[in-house]
C-alpha cells in the first residue's frame, strides 16, 4: 500500500510540475529566468533551519525551469 501511496504522489508532484511551467509559458517565460532568492541567517522557533528551506525552495524552482541564486544577508 505504501508503494501505491508513494506513485500517487510522485505523480501529483510531477503533474503540478507540469501545470507551473505551463503557466510560466503562458507568462511569457517558457525559457524560465533567473531570481535572487535572500534569507536572513537568524534562527527562529518557526524556521529553525532557514539555510535548508532556502535550498530546498532553490530545488523546487530549478525543477520548472526558474534559477535561483541563494543569498544570505
């Protein structure tokens, strides 16, 4: 069962992939583009690893085409 699970949200994931880089197409970037993406390096009880989000929010960006460089300040 939890094989099951695991393909339903790989392809939930995958289709919500494909919806965002339609919509950035239709936006008029289909080529994807490049943004700053700045954190403060500040530990906080709602953000404990901001370092980690801050990655993790680069990865899901690259993944429908948007570069994203990560800065801390």
């Amino acid at each position: 069962m939890a094989v099951a699970s695991r393909d339903v949200e790989q392809a939930r994931v995958e289709a919500e992939r494909v919806f965002a880089r339609k919509i950035l197409e239709q936006a008029g970037y289909g080529e994807g583009f490049n943004t700053t993406l700045a954190y403060r390096d500040v530990t906080r009880w709602y953000l404990p690893n901001a370092e980690a989000t801050a990655a993790a929010i680069q990865a899901y960006l690259q993944a429908v085409g948007i570069t994203a460089e990560v800065i801390v300040y």
